[in-house]
C-alpha cells in the first residue's frame, strides 16, 4: 500500500492534508531521508517530524479519565477523544473505548481499534477484574461487602443477579470495590441497592494494569507487557 494512503488511514489528515505534509518534507525513514506519497515502505520504518507512525493494527492507549468528559465521539460538552491527538479519532478503523466511565466517573480508562481484544476484556465469560474507589455519602453499614459477595444482589430492572464482587472497606465513606462485569452504573447501582450513594467515583485499575503516576487529562500508549498484564491478575 502507497504511503499516502498508510498516513491517511491512520488518521494524520485528508489525504489532501497528508500530500501537504510530504511536501513539506516531514515524512522520512528512521535514517532521516525523505519519503514520498507513492512511495511502499514497511510502516514502521516510517517517522513524521522524526516521530515514529502509530501502529496500524492493534493499537491499544491508557487514558486518565477526567471526571467531565464523556466516552463518546460525538456528544455535547467534553469527550475522552479531546484528551487524545486529534488522529486516534481519525483512523479508519476508530479507536473505540474499552467499555465506558460515565461523565462523572474518573480514572483508567482503554481505547483500542483491536474489536478481539475490546471483547476479551469486557466479557464476563473472561473474568477481568475492574476496580473502583468510591466516596460514599453515608456511613457503610458494614454487611456490604457480604451482600456484594453472595452473588445474589439483584438491581433494579434487572432479571439475573449480578456476579459476587469484593469490597474493601477503607473508611466509615471510602471503600474499594472489585467487580468482574460492566453492567450500566453497575458500582453506583449497587451501592443504591444497599441504601448509600456514590458522591465519587474513580477507576484504578483493569485486570493486572493500573494507572501508575499517569496524571488526569494525560494518555499513554500502552506496550505488549501492559497488555499482557490485563490478564495477568
């Protein structure tokens, strides 16, 4: 495949835009020599601004969720894809959200054009544990984490109970709680079936992989190992 199409598809700009930036001499490979738009080269032998092309396949980032932003691409108000380079929204195919943090619920939150792995790891069947912190408004009672564990807690508008969870009690309104599905609100939802509300909510971590020092707001591209370390918990 010519280069100018490999750019465009991966979301750099139109191929209009990408013809420009060939023009401009910007693109080359790793030894520095200038690349041009019909030219066929491995991707990733390819740099832009001395810069590496993102993978073409299987691209898979961390963000920090803000609380604010929504996962979506194309809501009002602000969008997980505004923290990211305008390109990942731009890829053919997109870069999609590894299930979804609602808009007040900050914290790790995947994207990845990868549909095999997206599945793996929201599918119940798979057993990837998710990790909440969450701010509750009232005192725990202190039967929580029993109720949450029985597997037997049904939600409201709901026919089958959700999967046993664990919850860690941190203080009398801080507890951590582990769940291996994602149903809507699934966290929220649950501390409302045993009379409490969740005034903060904040994701820690997937699987075996957590957020580290990665700041709010900030993204990183993630490698084979922090993959692997999603099923590795």
């Amino acid at each position: 495949m010519k280069l100018l199409r490999v750019v465009a598809n991966l979301g750099y700009g139109s191929r209009k835009q990408v013809q420009q930036i060939f023009r401009e001499g910007r693109i080359t490979d790793a030894a520095g020599d200038v690349l041009y738009a019909d030219d066929v080269r491995d991707p990733g032998d390819v740099r832009i601004d001395g810069e590496p092309l993102d993978p073409p396949t299987g691209i898979v980032l961390m963000l920090h969720k803000p609380v604010g932003a929504t996962c979506s691409t194309k809501d009002a108000g602000r969008l997980v894809y505004d923290y990211l380079p305008p390109r990942f929204r731009l890829r053919e195919p997109v870069v999609s959200t590894v299930g979804r943090l609602d808009r007040d619920t900050s914290g790790l939150l995947l994207m990845t054009d990868d549909g095999a792995l997206l599945h793996r790891i929201i599918s119940p069947k798979h057993n990837v544990p998710k990790v909440y912190e969450a701010m509750l408004a009232q005192d725990l009672r202190g039967d929580e984490a029993t109720t949450f564990a029985s597997g037997e807690l049904m939600l409201d508008n709901e026919t089958t109970p959700l999967a046993p969870a664990t919850l860690e009690v941190i203080d009398a309104r801080h507890a951590r709680l582990t769940i291996s599905e994602g149903r809507y609100h699934q966290v929220r939802r649950m501390f409302a079936a045993v009379g409490n509300h969740v005034v903060a909510l904040h994701r820690s971590r997937v699987g075996g992989l957590g957020l580290g020092d990665l700041p709010s707001g900030q993204w990183r591209m993630l490698e084979r190992g922090d993959v692997d370390a999603i099923f590795a918990s």
